[in-house]
C-alpha cells in the first residue's frame, strides 16, 4: 500500500519529528549537537526552509519550520539525515541506519497553534526531567526565542514578531508564555497529529486545506447512527 504524501503548503509551519531508530541514542557529545545544527542551519538556506524552533533531544529531533517551497522540507530532512548518519558512523565506527523511518510532520494552523507548538518544543526538556527550566537546556532555540541570544539558525515567523515592538519586549512576552502549562489537551492534539501526520487546526483551516488539496485532513469519526440527521450535519 502506497504511501500517502505529506501536507505540505509553502509558507505554513510544519511541526516535524525524526527520531532514532529503536529510540536510540543519536547524539552522544557536544559536538554531534553542533554538527547537526550546523548542517540543519545549511541544508535551510539551500532549501529556502525559515526555521522558527527547534529542541535537540538525545534520541529525537523537534523542528518548527516553514517551507517557501513544496519540496523543502523534506530536502531539508533528506540532506541533514545523510550527511549526519554518514558523520555518526564514522565516528561511532558503526553501521546501518541511525532514523526510525521517515519523519513525521503536521501542517500547522499558525494562527491557532504556532506559538503553542514552539512553547511544546522548547519544553521537551522539562518534560523529559532533563531540566527544571527551560534555558538549562543547551541545545534548543529558547534562549533565542525567550531570552534574545543570537541564534543564526532561527527566523522569527510574524506572529513571534508580532509579540512586541523590540527584541526585547518580544522576548519578555514569548518568556511569559511559559509560566502557564500546556493544556493536556493541547499536548495530545499536537503528539496526535504529529505522530499521525494529520492537519492540526480548526475546523476552517482544515477546510481550507481540504479544498486546496482535495484530500481528509483527519480521520473520520467511528460510531453513531450513520442514517440519522445529526450524525450526516455533524460529518
């Protein structure tokens, strides 16, 4: 059975997952950090990818980021994956793949959940117990997004922007969206259509990315009288 494609429209975030095969560990020092960033920094300037946040754990990878093109993204995925495993194994004198598959990716409603999902990723950390706070954590863009380090790797997305009139009322502002919790409702929506590969959205974005790619956004709804006029409006 085929593969269906990813939803991809250029210049709407993604939310996008690669993790290690098994779950294994794909980072082992500092400078395998840095080398991934280094090149995840090069494969989005070559691929006109804008990258907004991102957490590096030490079995997965987190990326908040918008295509200016159909193909970008997974350009982006495809040239850092080769040019990390062929670095990993060479220095770990191994074989064989290092990814668990292909990535998983949501289109986002940036409206509805883009700083959401950047405050998601930059607490993976905290999650994790790796950390109390998240500007412990080396290798995310929270300092940048929260604390206005210089990151080279992050373009700020308008809404980020938009969040104050300077560095560092924006800063101030982003900082505050961490001291309230994530709903766990929230949390489940955007593991579930990451994981799933789904839209995640209202009901209009969905809409409207159904009519512009002709394709279930969702998965349909199981149960009800299917006959019934309640269950046909609902659908």
């Amino acid at each position: 059975m085929s593969r269906q494609p990813r939803f991809v429209l250029p210049g709407q975030p993604q939310h996008v997952i690669q993790r290690g095969n098994n779950r294994d560990l794909i980072f082992a020092s500092d400078d395998d950090y840095k080398f991934y960033l280094e090149k995840l920094e090069a494969a989005c300037i070559r691929f006109e990818c804008e990258l907004h946040a991102y957490v590096l754990m030490t079995n997965h990878v987190h990326l908040l980021i918008t295509p200016q093109t159909g193909n970008g993204i997974s350009k982006v995925m495809q040239s850092v994956g080769r040019y990390y495993v062929q670095y990993f194994n060479h220095k770990y004198k191994r074989t064989g793949t290092l990814w668990e598959g292909r990535y998983k990716a949501t289109l986002l409603d940036s409206e509805t959940y883009f700083l959401t999902c950047s405050q998601y990723i930059e607490l993976n950390p905290v999650r994790a117990d790796m950390v109390n706070i998240p500007s412990d954590y080396p290798w995310s863009s929270f300092s940048c997004n929260a604390l206005g380090q210089e990151n080279s790797l992050i373009k700020p997305h308008e809404l980020y922007l938009a969040l104050g009139s300077d560095t560092e009322k924006r800063c101030e502002t982003y900082k505050g969206l961490f001291a309230d919790h994530i709903e766990p409702k929230e949390l489940e929506e955007i593991r579930e259509a990451t994981n799933k590969s789904w839209v995640l959205g209202s009901g209009k974005f969905k809409d409207r990315v159904e009519a512009l790619t002709a394709r279930q956004t969702q998965p349909k709804e199981r149960g009800g009288d299917r006959k019934s006029k309640q269950y046909r409006e609902k659908i």
